[in-house]
C-alpha cells in the first residue's frame, strides 16, 4: 500500500517569541514539528522490528516496534523511578498516561512521533500527542510533565518553565500536541490505512514491491560474478569482465592486489555487447581447507575461439591472491560462434562442481539435425557435473556415479540436463533457516530467443525444451510435436515487453530482512526491470510480482538510495546471506560504470542483534582502497521539480497461463517513459546508451540535505542551547489540585526558590560540569516552585545528571581556540571575517597565524558560525592563509562534520546541514575547500581528501553547516 504523506506541521507557545530564555529555546525547538513520510522508523533511523523475546513492560509492541528486551526494561525501571513519587491513587490516575508516553518510543511510528525522520529540525523531547488526549492528560496528570522532562533537560532549570506550562492548559498542549490527527498519539495506533499491512513488504498502488538499496562498490569494469569463500572472513570476490578478480573486505575496503589477473588470456573487446570475456569464478566449498578457485572464460587458441574452465590454487604467500602459475585447465570447448557462451560454475551441495555452457551462438541453435542443445554428444547447450576433487595426481575431474546420461550410448557422461540455449545466472536455494525446505534447490535463467525469457529449476537428467520451445511456446514447431520430447517446463516465462534477457537470481535467505525470505529475487539486463516470484507452497505455483525501487520517504534512511543503473548483469550473496546485484551504466568491459547493489527491505529488519557477525581477521599484503560512495542517497537528496524518468509506470493484466501447476505468466509490460534506445544486452546486441533506473515518476524531495549519525542507544539528543539567558521568572501560581495534601520539601530547601534574579556566571563545559556535579545542587535534589499533587512525594536522592551542562558564552580561553581573539562571532561577523595577515604565509603547513587580539591561530583551525549565537551549531569556517573561510557541502558527511566537533571538543557530528541551512556568509568571504571527503580519524579538514585549497566550483547558497554534539 501506499502510506499518505504527513502535513507539515509548525507550532509554538504564544507570547514566548521575546528574546529566549535557554530552556525555553531548547523546549520549543525540540517541540518543532518538521515534515514526516508517516512511514515505520525507529529513533535509530531504522526500520522497525519483531524483538527476539517478549516485551515484558511496553506490552502492545511485542510483536512489532522499536524495542528490544534491553529497552523495555529501560523504560520499566525509569518508569518505576517516576511512579515513586505518587502514592496509589496517584499511581492510578496518572500511571496510564506516564507509561504510554514512555512506549512511544517502541512504537514502529517513533520517528514520526519524535519528529525524527527530518534531522534539520530538532527531535521533539517527547512524543506527539493527539488533541484530545492531550486535554485528558492536562486535567488529570498535568503536574508529571516536570518528571518526564527531568533527565531530559538541564536540571535546576526545568521546574519554574514546566510548572508555566503545567498552569496554562493552550500553552500545556501547544507543547506536547503533535497537530496531524491521524498520525498523533493515540491515533496512529487506530489508523486503519496506515496499519493495514504494518511490518510487511511495502507496495505501491499497482502492486509493485519497493525495496531500497545500498551501494557497496562503484568503478568497476562490468563486474559478472561475486562470490564469498565461505571461510569466516565474510570477504566477497568480484570478476569483472575483462579478466580481474578483486577481494572486498566486509568493511567495504578493496585491496589494490587482484586476486586473479588473467587480462593477457581473455578474449574480450570494448565494444559494448561483446558476451565473450572472464564470465565466472567459483571457489572450492572447503576453500579453506583446499584451497582452489576455478574460473570460466573465453581464450583464442591458434585463432580458433574456446570457452576454458580452469583451476587455479591459492598462493602460500598471500591469503588474497591466487597462484598465476598454478592453472590447471580443467575443460576446454571450441566455440561456433562469439555469443552464447553461457558462463556459470557452481558447487552443489553434494560438493560436485556444476558448469552451464550455451548453444553454441547464432540464433536458432542451427547446429545439425536438432541442433546442439538436443544433442547429448555434444557438450553445447548442456548443464556438466563433474567431480573435481582429489584430482591432483590424476585426470583434471572424474564423473560422479549418479550422472543421468553415464551408461546411455552416443551421451556424454558429463551431463547433467540438456535442452539449454544460454542459461544466464544460476544459483542454489540455501533453503529456509528455521525448516530447511528448499535446500540444495537449483535456479537458472535461461536467456530466450525472440519472444520469451525463462526461469527454470535444474532436475537431474532434465530436458528443458530449446530448441523446440521457447518458454511455454513452441519455437521449432516440428521438434516440438516430438512425443519423446517429454521437456522440463520453466516455472515462470516472460514476454519480451517486459525485457529480453533475463539475469537469474537468489531466493533469499538470509538474515537481515525476514520479509523476504523465499523471495526469487531476479531482473533482465535489457530492460533494468526487477522481478520476484514467491512460491504458494499449498498450490505448487509461483507467483509473480514486480519490484520497484521504494518512492517517497519509503527509503529514507541512512546510507540506502532508490535508484540503480539499468544493465542488471548478475546477482549475489554474501557468506551471511545477503542479497546483491552487480549493475553497469555502459555494457563494455573497459567502462568503468558498474555498481554492486545491497538488496533492503525498509518495511522490517532483523531484531538489533540477531545478525551480527564477528569476520575472521585476514592478513592484508599490500594496499586497501577504502569505499566512497558516488550515489546520492535518499536523505541527501536536493529539491528539484523535474521527475526522474523511469522504466516502469503501470502494472499488466497476465496475458497468458498454463495448466501445469508451477507455472505463472507475468503481467504484460508497465508504459514505459520515454527514453534513448534500449541498449543491448552483454548476450545480445549493442549499444552503449547510460541509463539509470529510479523509483516511478518519483520528485525529489524538497528537504535540505542531511547525513544524521544516531547515538548508540538509538535516541538522537541533538542538544539546542540558546545565547544566554537573561533571567527566569518563577511563576507563582498555585491553582487548588486533586488529591491536595502538602508537600513534603527537602528540610534544607523547603523556602528556597529555586528562581535566580540573574543567570549565573558563564562556565566552561568542565567548570559547568564540576559546578553541578557539587554544591549547591547534590544539597538541593528536588526544587518546585509550586505545590505538588498530594500523591507526589520528592524522592530524598540527588540527581545524577546524564551529562555535563553546555554553556554558550564563550570564556577568552576559548575563544581564542576559536580563533576569535577578543572579539565575538557578531562582531567578528560585522567586520566581514576581516584578520589581520601575518608577513609570513604557510601554505598547507600547519603552522600558526597571527590574529587579532594577540591570539595565535592554527591553520586548518575550525569555528561554527551561528546567527543564533549557538556555539554547538552553525556555519563551518576554516582558517587558512590568515583568514576565516567557509565549506561547500559537496561531499561532505557525517565523517567530515565529525572532524569539525572533535576540533571544538565535541564527541560527534549530529547533523550535515547543507544549502546554507545554518547561514549564508556574505561575498567577502572566500571559499576555502570544496569536496570534502573524510574517514572521520583526521585532525583537521586539510587532511581529508578534497580539492585544492580555493578551487571549488560551488558559491556561498552551498555553504556546509554542522551540527555537534
């Protein structure tokens, strides 16, 4: 289904727009209410989740929502921690309300409710109430708003501010009222549209699945293979069509070493289309222990074209790198003609090794009387089992004892089935992790001729029609009328308007995404179109469904995109399980276009937990070249009003069914927008077009970009201090209350107010911190202002804060850190940033630069410029060359941001504000840096990878802004 959008939703406390006091800042900037998708997110910016064991406290979301067992139990114990201040009639009335404000934050909506999908406005401090709710609380528990604030907020500065609120009953629920009706709790709970089809696999209005995904690996030359070794180390291995193969670390890291490099053997060209080339890899299921690799591809011997499978050992010096002088040819064929090379190798699960060899090219299969694929003495258009192991003293392979076609005469023993014309892509179903069903089952997709594409599952002595029939249809219509034919039907066909050369896939089974498990993940490489069939276990068919790439804010979470480029060559899985599929921009094997995908289901994820993996250390020889992302990802993405075209628009009626019960035909072809002419497949015909494929008639969004880092618990605090705070008023109200009895204050603070006529002297964040971690505050754990409710009883501890307070004003310590001198940020912004130089200029040195005031600044020096006057938030300038200068947001994410923080004795970087978001600096004002890319371990900007000092090609609309915490 498709979820509605939210309104966009403003408020704030009327009267309180003067200058700000600094809680009050804070208040109403965490109670902003930003533009959500409405969709399922935890406060971690992940999908939510089904906990491992049964919630015990926040009961309502066991079996969907944001909560693990360790959580629950966290909200319990704080839970607790407030009830202990009521006596039971208290406890009563008002435990209802303080427990399910608490859960909010395990409801599978807690990032809507928080007002955290958008990380350019604050994080509400607590969730968004319906209006009505919000007028019961206020009458019957108005005076706990204080408790649920307490260890979320400075404390000693609370009180007077939430006891204003808890007398004013607009004020009260301007403060707590999330103003979307539908999407407020307790409504959202009750939105029967929203909930429909809550925690499954998200579909759009014409049934097509949406999915996201992540990019894992980009400049590569028509990657046609990844395979993992199955040895702990959760390395996986890339082929790319010209005769490399690469080891990729599970952190994403290439080591600059390839692991095979047979570029000076294989037969292959530039010119787009060309299917000859390396074409697979396949590595030793006890590699570990064996120790071989054995690889597929084309070779010209003595002019003659042939396709070579070969073996090749691991070398004795080096874990990550075969030994080029170890190659065993394992089987050699000559070719007819240059395509339908077919081009898989596979290890079952008895351990034998499987080899899928095409027709021999040309089209029709024209080769002799029935053609290759029906002729079983030869080995053209077949499927091979062989026994490669212990075979080091002897012939390069033996025939296992069961092979269908051993004692037939005028047969092959290598072969396994038959009647194949270019079987593309082919796998093996790991099967169910809790039942095992399916286990050991082997999908291939068959490349068609003229009219269908097919998707087959490999039996043993099979016939699987070609050439008689093409799909269901038949294609040699004599050969097809051949009662002894006794073919093997595909278990799902598709026409050529929905693409005309399928890539077969996965069923999935891996861990992340229970949502998809028995999903047949597969796509067709000339159309760029994704596709899955789910087999009805009951009925024996397969059901066919589209996959599209989720619009919206469906896949706006950290590090996951919706769009792909169009040549789907292969797919994947990782040694966990995971699902991948290699794509390129430019079908030739020089384009350094093609892209590893990670296949996501943003609907539901694995229990935080669950998945996680230990990789087995691997001793690296050489260099590692780190990953860098060149796709934009969702939540980054800048406004535009101009839709991204798309291959797919429409969902088809089926245009055809058989009888035979594991067989279903897909709907005939979605509309397609217009686009360049089709670009042809690496087994068909050429063309070099780039074409991308992105979510259906999908705007962009119009946010800001953002790159967001959760904190380890899962709860973003983005703390928002104000200037400086003039002075608190302490409201004097006391309204007569339920349940009245008098309270019973601390005996040392019982007539001490808890007001100040001025604020107290400007600290440093450790003299903050030491000041409130010491008298006066452990003597005074509890300061109201206003009588409590008789069944509130102060709790006689001191309060244990959960971090230092943050000051603003800056002392002249820091501030000359800062490199501000004696100056502040707004006169220093008054004089346009204007320093003056020192007679001796650096370059990229890190030496000091004189500034005013007698201060010594350090180039590469950071400071955050903020109109509000905010000291965690602002504007990045960099001192280079005597002189502030500012950022261009380009490239520039959480990692970069993180350095500035760490520069400024921050932990982290909360939020990337990009397009100016945090201010604009004014023309006299250089451009310094531009293209920032960091690791996040460097001491300064200048470290990381980016352009020139000055050369940029950005202006100052573009200027970076952080966020630190």
């Amino acid at each position: 289904m498709t979820l509605p959008k939210c309104k966009v939703n403003q408020h704030h406390i009327p009267g309180w727009d003067s200058p700000p006091h600094l809680l009050l800042t804070m208040l109403l900037l965490f109670s902003q209410v930003g533009w959500g998708g409405c969709h399922p997110q935890c406060l971690d910016y992940k999908p939510p989740f089904e906990p491992q064991k049964p919630l015990l406290f926040c009961k309502e979301y066991a079996k969907f929502g944001c909560c693990g067992e360790e959580k629950d139990h966290q909200l319990s114990v704080r839970f607790y921690s407030i009830m202990e201040h009521f006596d039971h009639s208290g406890f009563v009335t008002c435990g209802r309300y303080i427990r399910s404000i608490l859960c909010q934050e395990c409801s599978p909506y807690a990032a809507h409710l928080y007002d955290a999908e958008d990380a350019n406005t604050p994080m509400r401090i607590l969730p968004g109430l319906c209006g009505s709710y919000c007028n019961d609380y206020w009458h019957q528990c108005r005076y706990t708003l204080s408790l649920l604030l307490e260890d979320k907020v400075d404390p000693g500065q609370y009180a007077n501010l939430t006891a204003t609120l808890e007398e004013d009953h607009r004020r009260f629920c301007e403060f707590l009222e999330l103003k979307d009706n539908q999407y407020c709790y307790p409504n959202v709970l009750t939105n029967a549209e929203l909930n429909a089809n809550l925690g499954l696999v998200q579909e759009d209005a014409e049934g097509c699945l949406e999915i996201c995904l992540q990019e894992v690996a980009n400049g590569l030359r028509n990657p046609v293979a990844m395979v993992h070794a199955d040895d702990g180390t959760h390395r996986f291995f890339v082929a790319e069509q010209l005769g490399y193969v690469w080891v990729y670390l599970p952190n994403g890291s290439r080591i600059d070493r390839p692991f095979l490099n047979l570029t000076h053997a294989v037969l292959t060209s530039p010119w787009a289309g060309d299917e000859r080339g390396f074409l697979c890899i396949a590595l030793h299921p006890r590699f570990t222990y064996v120790r071989k690799a054995y690889v597929y591809y084309s070779v010209s011997v003595k002019k003659e074209e042939k396709i070579r499978i070969s073996e090749f050992t691991l070398s004795t010096h080096d874990d990550n790198q075969l030994d080029h002088t170890s190659e065993r040819t394992i089987l050699e064929l000559v070719e007819p003609a240059s395509n339908h090379n077919g081009g898989q190798l596979l290890f079952g699960h008895d351990g034998y090794l499987y080899i899928f060899i095409g027709d021999g090219g040309r089209a029709g299969d024209p080769f002799g009387k029935f053609g290759n694929s029906q002729n079983k003495s030869t080995l053209l258009g077949k499927v091979l089992r062989v026994d490669i192991n212990n075979n080091d003293d002897g012939a390069p392979y033996s025939i296992p004892s069961d092979n269908p076609f051993l004692d037939e005469k005028e047969s092959l023993p290598e072969i396994y089935a038959y009647g194949v014309r270019n079987m593309w892509r082919c796998s093996i179903d790991r099967g169910d992790p809790k039942t095992g069903f399916g286990r050991g089952r082997m999908f291939c997709g068959d490349v068609g001729q003229n009219k269908y594409e097919e998707i087959d599952l490999i039996l043993k002595g099979g016939n699987y029609g070609w050439r008689a029939k093409e799909g269901f249809s038949c294609y040699d219509r004599k050969l097809c009328r051949n009662s002894s034919l006794d073919d093997i039907l595909p278990i799902f066909a598709y026409p050529h308007k929905l693409g005309k050369s399928v890539t077969g896939g996965y069923i999935y089974r891996g861990c992340q995404m229970p949502n998809l498990n028995g999903l047949y993940i597969f796509g067709d490489f000339m159309s760029g179109r994704l596709m899955s069939l789910k087999e009805n276990v009951t009925t024996g068919e397969w059901e066919y469904n589209e996959v599209c790439m989720g619009r919206g804010q469906t896949c706006r979470f950290p590090k996951l995109i919706n769009s792909y480029y169009k040549y789907i060559i292969s797919f994947a899985e990782d040694e966990a399980g995971e699902l991948y599929f290699l794509a390129s921009g430019a079908p030739s094997a020089t384009a350094r276009a093609g892209f590893i995908y990670k296949v996501v289901d943003p609907s539901r994820r694995a229990p935080p937990g669950r998945c996680s993996i230990k990789p087995s250390p691997v001793k690296i020889k050489g260099k590692l070249f780190h990953f860098y992302p060149k796709e934009e990802l969702v939540i980054n993405k800048k406004p535009t009003t101009t839709p991204v075209p798309t291959t797919i628009t429409r969902k088809i009626p089926p245009t055809r069914k058989t009888t035979r019960k594991t067989t279903t035909l897909p709907p005939t072809t979605r509309k397609a927008t217009p686009s360049p002419p089709t670009p042809a497949t690496t087994r068909k015909k050429k063309k070099t077009a780039t074409i991308r494929t992105t979510p259906t008639t999908m705007a962009r969004t119009t946010l800001a970009a953002t790159v967001v880092k959760a904190t380890p618990t899962g709860y973003r605090t983005a703390v928002n201090t104000a200037a400086s705070s003039s002075r608190i008023q302490t409201p004097t109200a006391t309204s007569t209350r339920r349940h009245m009895r008098p309270p019973q204050p601390h005996p040392t603070t019982a007539s001490r107010p808890l007001n100040f006529p001025h604020p107290p002297p400007p600290l440093s964040t450790k003299q903050t911190y030491k000041a409130f971690t010491t008298a006066p505050y452990p003597e005074h754990p509890r300061r109201w202002t206003t009588p409590r409710p008789p069944y509130w009883r102060p709790k006689p501890t001191s309060y244990n804060p959960q971090r230092p307070l943050i000051n603003t004003t800056q002392t002249k310590t820091q501030e000359e850190k800062l490199g501000l001198g004696e100056k502040t940020d707004n006169a220093e912004r008054q004089e346009g940033n204007q320093v003056n130089k020192s007679p001796r200029e650096g370059g990229r040195g890190y030496g000091y630069k004189r500034v005013r005031g007698n201060g010594r600044m350090h180039v590469g020096s950071v400071r955050l410029v903020s109109s509000d006057g905010l000291s965690d938030r602002g504007r990045v300038e960099i001192f280079i060359r005597g002189e502030w200068g500012t950022v261009c947001d380009d490239l520039f994410t959480t990692k970069a941001g993180t350095v500035v923080c760490r520069q400024l004795g921050f932990t982290t970087a909360l939020a990337i504000i990009k397009r100016a978001g945090l201010g604009q600096a004014d023309r006299s004002v250089r451009i310094y840096l531009d293209d920032v890319e960091c690791e996040g371990r460097e001491r300064s900007l200048l470290e990381c990878k980016r352009s020139r000092v000055g050369k940029h090609n950005c202006s100052h609309a573009e200027d970076v802004g952080v966020i630190c915490g």
